[in-house]
C-alpha cells in the first residue's frame, strides 16, 4: 500500500492560484481512475480535479473557499503498490503535533473572557461536566486539557464573551468549529441551557455563515473592484413607452417562428444608433495604460441572473443583427448562462451593458459599471402613470425609467444626459430606429 498525494496542477494562462469551490468525495471513500475529486475555480474558468489511481481517500487538505496556490496538495489517497510519497499517518494528517504546538500556546496565553452564557449548576451531572473551575462552571473537559480551535473560532468567541473551555469541540481531535460556538451561544449544547419564563421566547443567537465562494466570490470582487477604481455618475430620466408598446405587440401578433420581441432588442437597437454620436460610451477603459478603446462593434452584455448569481453573457456584433437576430441571441445566451452551459468566450468582452429587473424594476436604480466598461444602462418596471397631454388633460401614459451610470474619467455629466436623451428619442418614436 502507497499514498499518493494529489497536487493543484498548472492549468496555464499565468494562474498562480485558484480556489477550491466544490468537494465530491470525503475521508474514507472508494474512488475510481478518472473520477472527478473536486473541482477549483480560477479566473478563467472551473477545472475538474479527476483521480489519477485507484483508491480509498486518506485525507483531505483545503477547505471549500480556500485559495490556494499551483502546487499545493489537495487530497491523498491510499492506493495499491506504491504511490508517490512517503505514508503519512492519519493522527499526522488530522493535526500535526507540530501544527498544535503554537495554537496552545497561543490559546494559553489569551486572557480569559467572561462567557457570555453561564451554564446552570445542574448540568454539573453532564458528561461534560467531570471537573468544575474554580468559579464553579462546569467544563467541558478536564481542567488543564486545552481547548483547541482555529484562529477565527477564537476570535470570534472573543468578541461573543465565550469561554471555549466551555465549549464541546466535535471536530477532528476534538476542535471547536463554528457550530460548536454556535450551539453554546444558542443554549443547544452541553454547559449552555437557554432560560425562558412564562409567554417568553429564548433570544435567538443564531449566526449562518455563508461562505463567499466561487462565482459569488468572483461578482464580490468584480463589483468591488468596480466601485473602488470607478467614479460613478448615475443619471435617471423618464420614457413615454406606448408608442414602442404598440409596434411591439404588433410585431409579435405576426411573428410566426421568430422570437417574441422584449424590450430589449428595441433597446438594443437604440444603443447601437446612439453611440454613433457617442463613441466614448461604447468604449473600454484600460487604467494601467491610460487608454479608452473606443469600439465600432457593439458588444452589449446582458445583465442575466441565475441560481448561482449574476452573469453577464454578451451579444456579440448587436450593430449587425436585427431585432429578430437580437432577440434570438439574447435568448439563447440567458438559457446558456441559467443552465451552466455558456462558454467562456460568450461571457467576456462586452463594450456596454444592460441591466433590467424586469417586472420588478423599481422606480429608479444605481447599477453599477461591469468594469472595464465605462456605462451600463438600467431598465426599470413600465407602468401606467397619469400625465398632462398638449391640451392639458389629464391622460393615462405607458412610461419607463431609464436609470444608466458612467464613468465619469470617460464621460462627462453632460455628454450623459445627451446620451440617454437621445437613447429616450430613439424609443419614444420608434419608427427612427429604422431610418438610415
């Protein structure tokens, strides 16, 4: 028998790192040749980690939403004839005494704080309960035998008044997880009874820790990055829809095996038409290089959300396409991008994007630039509002918000307003989509 350990291969394109997004196997598995292990997410793309041998998983490195760097070992297997590294025992595996050492002793020298849940003197009869303090608390193991838990258990049981001492730890060797922190701080656990009186709830400590991990991690960075480098200028006006409403109903009626027309085909056309006087808005901008890529294609993302989060898949040539072409194109890559199917190259590149939330748009919106963009433009919910006509009578009108943000190092307050002013021409009287 033979252990072979299973690295971070290189996956190219200069990644030094990825992080570990999904585990399919645990300690004490069969495997098979070829089956998928775990999976790591770089920037480019999510890689599979397939089984190199035959064997029984020995023990398992990172954590899922760990970075970890080209190289780094992931998981071990025992395997039969030799493998391809010493045998490591599993008491080494679990918790190295080398690794203990300065975790206890830096448990051993943090001050002790007041627990912020005393546990009542009858669960002195707990199985936990072998030894009493000198305050006489009950404990969770013998006094002397230190506590062992990870950096950021300790912490935030420090900021929370807990005393791990008296905290159960269920982890490997007994350390103490979240959970277990959890449970004392709810009155679940062992030392720690909630107390309530008549017609009285106990105080609800609950704390869900959610990772923020994989494409979830990715958008946290990306809108991060968006907010911090780009100085955003957000500007908002008001649409009159019902002409625009009325051609697209009508071409829907006599669409036959074409796609049914949303809003944003129309849009989209209008986006295409309105950077020609606006090319600085259809652009990207390079800060390193100190340079803004004006495009002539109209790459436009599609702001799409999926169960994972948000996606932004891209209509590539839109200025070549039709409102049929468009409409399809959009379509199949919100279908592609739900599904998990859209290919990396269907996901990069846009020169503008669109955000909608549809139905449940809102009155106004600040979307935030999909960086390294310079707008985005953001539909909110069409309805049915009262408005003065030419004649001063009150009448019912189908009207939109137009909410869209800028960088303003590209764009100017100015030259915002005159974009979506003419984005707003172009939808109000839709027949001058159609003009050459």
């Amino acid at each position: 028998m033979g252990i072979f350990t299973i690295k971070l291969p290189d996956v190219g394109e200069g990644v030094a790192e990825a992080e570990f997004v999904a585990l399919h196997v645990k300690a004490g598995d069969t495997v098979k040749i070829d089956q998928n292990l775990a999976e790591v997410m770089t920037d480019k793309a999510t890689v599979e980690i397939p089984s190199p041998r035959d064997g029984t998983v020995e023990w398992i490195g990172p954590e899922v939403g760990e970075v970890i760097a080209v190289g780094s070992e992931i998981i071990r297997l025992t395997v039969d004839g030799a493998g391809n590294t010493d045998d490591v025992s599993q008491e080494e595996v679990v918790e190295p005494e080398e690794a203990r050492a300065p975790l206890l002793e830096e448990v051993a020298s943090a001050p002790t704080p007041t627990p912020v849940l005393a546990p009542d003197p009858d669960t002195a009869s707990s199985p936990f309960a072998a030894r009493a303090s000198v305050s006489g608390r009950p404990r969770s193991r013998p006094e002397g035998d230190k506590p062992l838990a990870p950096p950021a258990v300790r912490a935030r049981a420090r900021a929370m008044g807990v005393d791990l001492q008296f905290v159960l730890g269920t982890g490997p060797a007994g350390r103490i997880t979240h959970e277990d922190l959890d449970s004392y701080a709810a009155g679940t656990a062992p030392g720690a009874k909630g107390r309530t009186g008549v017609g009285q709830s106990a105080p609800n400590h609950d704390v869900t820790r959610v990772p923020v991990i994989g494409l979830r991690r990715k958008i946290a960075e990306k809108m991060q990055a968006s907010k911090q480098s780009i100085p955003h200028i957000t500007y908002v006006d008001e649409v009159e829809m019902g002409a625009l409403e009325a051609l697209r109903t009508h071409m829907n009626e006599d669409r036959g095996e074409k796609p049914k027309l949303t809003l944003l085909p129309f849009l989209m056309q209008a986006i295409v038409r309105a950077t020609v006087a606006f090319p600085h808005i259809n652009c990207r901008y390079d800060e390193e290089a100190g340079v803004a890529e004006q495009f002539g294609a109209s790459h436009i993302g599609i702001a799409t959300q999926t169960d994972n989060g948000l996606m932004v898949p891209v209509v590539r040539h839109a200025e070549a396409n039709d409102l049929w072409a468009n409409a399809a194109e959009v379509v199949r890559l919100a279908d592609a991008a739900r599904s998990g199917t859209a290919k990396r190259e269907e996901l990069m590149g846009s020169t503008i994007t669109i955000t909608s939330l549809g139905a449940i748009g809102g009155i106004v919106t600040t979307p935030v630039i999909n960086h390294p963009e310079v707008a985005i433009i953001g539909v909110n919910k069409m309805q049915t509002l009262p408005r003065y006509d030419a004649d001063g009578r009150v009448v019912p009108t189908k009207l939109m918000n137009l909410s869209a943000s800028f960088d303003h190092r590209i764009v100017d307050g100015w030259d915002a307003a005159q974009f979506i002013q003419t984005l707003k021409g172009y939808l109000e009287f839709p027949a001058t989509l159609f003009t050459s």
